[in-house]
C-alpha cells in the first residue's frame, strides 16, 4: 500500500510535536521548587516521612528542583487534601501527604467532607502503617490485661477518624480499656511532649514517631500492634491486633478499620496536574525507593520501609472503593454507633 507524503509529513510532524513536549517536560523542573505539604504539624510521623523524601526527591527529578515541607494542620489532614485541588498550584510543584485512614472513613461514610480519593493522581507510598497502643512505664502496666485491670487512662486525640483515634477506639470498646480521650492536640510531636509531663498516659500512634530514647530506656509498655509485621526494635511479643480479638465479628470489625493501613504513608497530587509530570514524579517516587542513600537514612531514623508504587496504592484504594454502597454504609453506620455508644463489638 502506497502511503501518501502528506501521511508521512503528518506523522513526522506528530512524532517531533510529542519530543518537543517530551522535553518541555524534562525541562520543567529545572530552577523550580517542589513543596511536599503535610496534613500535621512538624515532628509526627507524617512529617518525618515527608521530610525524609525531601532530601532524596529532587536528585531523581529531571533539573533537580529543591524539595521543601511545608505543614498545614486541620480537619485530621483534609484541609492539606482539600488544598491540593483548591487554592495550590495545579502544574506538578505541590504534592501531599495525609492520613490513610481517612480513605476507609470516606467510602464507609465516616468522613466530615464528601473527598473521592481514586480522583487525586497517587505518587506511591514509603511504607504500610505500623501503628502501636502504649502506656508510659511509671503506671505499672505491663500487659493488656493490666491495662484493662487499670483505672482511666487519659489518651491524646489530635482529631476523630484519624489512626491514632481508631486504634485507641479499638483498644476501648472491643478490648475494654477504660481510656478517656483528651482532644486538642495538633500533632503527635505534642502529645508526647504531654506523655512525658504525665498530663497523658499513653497513646496509640505510629511506631516509627515513638522516641527512640523511649524505646531504649523502656520508657514505655507497648500493649499491641496494628500490622501483622514487628519492627526490629519492638518486642517480639507484643501482639497484633487482629490475632487478639475477643469474636469473630470483632476480628472483621478492626480488619475493616485498619484496611487502610495497608496504604501506609501516601504521596498524592491534584487531579489536574498534566499526566506528563505525574509521570515524571512517580519515576522519581520510584527511583528515590531504590536510592541506598534514602534507605540508609530511612533506617537510621527507624521509620519503616515496605514502598508501594502509585500502581499499587490505586490498586488498594479502589478495592477499598469496590465496597458494595449497602455494605459500605451499613458498616459504616455500624462502626460509627459501636464507636460512640457501645463498650464492646461482640453485637450478634
């Protein structure tokens, strides 16, 4: 078959029109700055993470632009979301970093503002979450059933639906804890500033923004652990949450509430940042995973390190998202009222 020159003409101009645009790409970066916002104030595990990366980002961006935090607090990290497709730059210069758990609130309904999150352009994810319930080492805890045995113990909230929140819920009404939580926190960095002044007798948080002084010193009892994993540094017999369950129906009630979890620390972007630079922040996501140097700083500040691509957090959010609508508000429902009303799961 005959291909006329203007055919020919037509698809060499397409080709050298998508290199032009291919190194405009490149090219964008260069001279810029790329802000990572974080949804809590300086000091927490988000911030840490963020922090992290920062150092790292901009040597696997093509024009090696400089990488800043920035903190913006509020609404337990929807504000910074909220942000992304509001008021920040639309053109690939601003990323985000939030809590996890507000993915399961929003499909189940839990959620204070209507936010769709298969909609953002996902960046990847650092690690899962490894969140773990603690006491300070002065009140003579040393088990869960000692915890229980406790009279009050006084817990700080940064906000509801946040990991934190869940977990101590969790500690509460399914394995009887007499926690009574204290909100106004901004952030876990001031949480366990009130820990160790004893206005606060414990927490439950990320295990990678417990002081590693804290640790070392046995400042604290850990009494149970949200992942099926155990970091180097905490005991071995700490248990995991699901394994412990009272009932059954306990055991799929905090599976549901941690499912999120497997997210871990995510990354995200607006919705209307152009799919070239999305892609040129998620190979630079990638590339700065396998960076020895990242990694070796990672452990050094022992925050954990299992990355997931943005291939594989939309993956876990949509089949976070593939809830059945009645199963999905059902549940949410459910947990929303066990949450506040009741002492325990164990409803037939």
């Amino acid at each position: 078959m005959k291909i006329s020159r203007f055919a020919l003409l037509a698809v060499g101009a397409i080709a050298g029109f998508a290199t032009v645009t291919d190194a405009q790409a490149q090219d964008f970066y260069k001279g810029k700055t790329l802000t990572i916002i974080v949804g809590y104030s300086p000091g927490g595990g988000f911030d840490d993470n963020a922090r992290l990366l920062a150092r790292y980002l901009g040597r696997h961006i093509p024009g090696n632009p400089s990488v800043l935090v920035s903190n913006l607090p509020g609404a337990a990290s929807l504000t910074a979301v909220l942000y992304l497709d509001a008021t920040a730059p639309k053109d690939g210069t601003v990323i985000d970093t939030f809590n996890f758990g507000q993915i399961g609130d929003s499909r189940m309904g839990l959620s204070p503002l209507k936010i769709d999150f298969r909609k953002y352009n996902w960046i990847g994810s650092i690690s899962q979450d490894i969140t773990a319930c603690y006491v300070w080492h002065t009140l003579g805890i040393n088990t869960l059933a000692d915890a229980k045995a406790h009279a009050t113990l006084h817990f700080g909230l940064t906000s509801v639906g946040t990991s934190n929140d869940v977990n101590q819920k969790i500690l509460k009404n399914i394995f009887g804890v007499d926690i009574e939580q204290v909100p106004g926190y901004p952030g876990s960095a001031e949480e366990k500033l009130a820990i160790e002044r004893g206005e606060l007798d414990g927490d439950c948080g990320a295990w990678s923004s417990v002081p590693a002084d804290w640790i070392a010193k046995q400042e604290i009892v850990t009494l149970d652990r949200s992942a099926p994993i155990v970091p180097p540094d905490m005991p071995a017999s700490v248990p995991y949450v699901v394994d412990i369950a009272p009932t059954a129906r306990d055991r799929e009630i905090i599976r549901l509430l941690v499912a999120s979890g497997d997210v871990g620390r995510p990354f995200i972007a607006s919705s209307s940042v152009p799919a070239d630079r999305v892609k040129i922040l998620r190979d630079a996501f990638d590339a700065t995973m396998q960076d020895p140097d990242f990694q070796a700083d990672a452990t050094k500040q022992r925050l954990p390190f299992s990355p997931n691509n943005a291939e594989d957090a939309v993956m876990t959010v949509d089949e976070i998202y593939a809830t059945p609508d009645d199963i999905a508000i059902l549940v949410g429902a459910y947990v929303a009222y066990v949450m506040v009303n009741l002492t325990g799961f164990g409803i037939d």
